[in-house]
C-alpha cells in the first residue's frame, strides 16, 4: 500500500517535472533515494561477453523508418498477445519505440510500466507520449541491479535487445522474478548469433543454447517461442516452480 502511493506519488512528480521542464532534477531524485549498494559491473557471464549498454546519443537508430522492414515490430507485438487491462513492463524501453504501441494495446485500464537506467531515454520517451497523447505509461528509472518494479504484478516484461546488456544479469533475473504474477511471462527478444547474415555486432546476439543456460540458471523455463522473425529470437520465459535459488554470485569469471 504505501509502496503504491510512492510510486503514484514518482509518477506524479515525473509529469510535473516534464511540465515544469526539470526531468535530470527528477532522475537526480530518484537516484539519490536508492540506498542500495551496487556490486562491480561483470564483464561476462556464464562465458558470453556482455555488452555495453546504448547510449541516448543513438537514440535516433531505434526509431529509424527501416525498423520495421528489418526486425519487423508489428509482428512482434501480434505475437505478444496483449489484451485491454494488462500491467506489461518495457524493461530497457529506451525512447519507447515498443512503449508506445504497446500502451495502446491495453488501454484504457492497463498499463506499461517503462524502465531505463538512463534518464534521457525515459524523457525522449515522455515527449513522445505527451506528442502522442499517450496517458498510461509509468516511467521507472532502474538501476543495473534493479529495475524498481513492484511485487508479483507484471503480467509480462518485455526485454528488447536489451538482456545482452545488463551488467548484472542475475540481480535483474531475480527483480523480474519477483515482480511477475504467478502466470507473468518474460517476452525475450535477442538478435540472433546463429545466424551470419544478422548484421549487428556479435556482443549484441545472442544463441537460443546461451538463453536457455542463463535462464534456467535463473529460476526461469521455456514456455513457448517464435521463429518467424527476420533478425531476432523471440523466447517466453515462465517462472520455473522447481527451481531453488542460489545465492547470486558477484564473482567475475576471468
Ligand atoms: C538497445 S536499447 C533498446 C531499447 C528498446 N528496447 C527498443 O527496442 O527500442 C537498450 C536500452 O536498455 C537500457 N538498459 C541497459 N541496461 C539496463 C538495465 N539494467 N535496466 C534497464 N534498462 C537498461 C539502455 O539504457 C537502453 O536504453
């Protein structure tokens, strides 16, 4: 209850602060209140190279014309199956290509809580929202360990050529996990590094094999998948109810 009333009370601030032009004194705010301490950065994980996250400054990339020819978003939200009243996360939602379409989707009464760790993103994203006259979306500024979602009231997150990036893959592994209702699904889209022809640098694909070792090492079972893509995997993650939780380890491997 009280965390509820905090996050309506950041939502508030966040469009009051968008109004009054003060987003970096907003996302200062936020970060200032997370008392959390953050253990190093890995640079691998479970052998595959993580990358380096995508600054704002190419922002313009994620909304160019050719998207939709190349990766094919239509089909991509056809297959997410959303439905009026759904409480989907857009985790790593930079400036909202995918937010957008998908709070249409589910309005009136559903909503998309959208999560970056960089403030730009989530303000580039505000000004698209406001220009489309968008209301039911709820900015979240994550951190690389945390992604600030509530307790088990996600229906589905969705992770955009995102998952390769995170630094710290277990600790966001385990936020999800908390934050999806019993039935939630994770909706993982990684371009694909089977395939030569995807031209996108090998640290930012990922093999289905790779996905599934660092999934089901993180409490977390294949539910379905689609392999009608031009570029990417499409993979729905469920919580895997006989999976027992490790401690995670901040260890780096090399
Ligand atoms: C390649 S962009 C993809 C953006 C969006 N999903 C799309 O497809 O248009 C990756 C985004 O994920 C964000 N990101 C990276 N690590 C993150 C983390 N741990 N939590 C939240 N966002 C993260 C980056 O800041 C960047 O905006």
């Amino acid at each position: 209850m009280y965390l509820n009333m905090q996050r309506q009370l950041n939502a508030w601030l966040f469009w009051i602060c968008l109004l009054a032009g003060l987003i970096p004194a907003w996302a200062e705010a936020q970060q200032k209140n997370s008392s959390e301490t953050i253990p190093p950065a890995r640079s691998t994980y479970m052998g595959r190279r993580i990358a380096q996250a995508m600054s704002y400054h190419g922002a313009d990339w994620l909304v160019r014309p050719t998207r939709e020819s190349e990766e094919r978003p239509s089909e991509v939200l056809k297959q997410l199956r959303l439905k009026p009243g759904m409480v989907v996360c857009d985790l790593g939602c930079g400036n909202g290509y995918y937010t957008l379409a998908m709070a249409k989707q589910v309005a009136p009464d559903g909503k998309i809580l959208a999560v970056d760790i960089q403030p730009e993103m989530l303000h580039l994203l505000s000004l698209r929202a406001e220009s489309e006259g968008v209301k039911n979306i709820e900015p979240v500024l994550g951190t690389i360990v945390d992604p600030k979602l509530p307790k088990e009231s996600v229906d589905m997150v969705l992770l955009v050529d995102v998952y390769h990036e995170f630094s710290h893959p277990q600790q966001m592994l385990a936020a999800i996990r908390h934050s999806l209702k019993p039935t939630g699904q994770i909706a993982l889209l990684e371009f694909r590094e089977e395939d030569r022809t995807v031209p996108i640098k090998p640290e930012h694909k990922m093999t289905k094999k790779q996905i599934l070792r660092e999934y089901s090492a993180n409490g977390f079972r294949l539910a379905q998948q689609y392999d009608g893509l031009p570029w990417q995997h499409l993979m729905y993650f469920e919580k895997d109810p006989n999976w027992i939780s490790q401690q995670v380890s901040d260890k780096p491997e090399n």
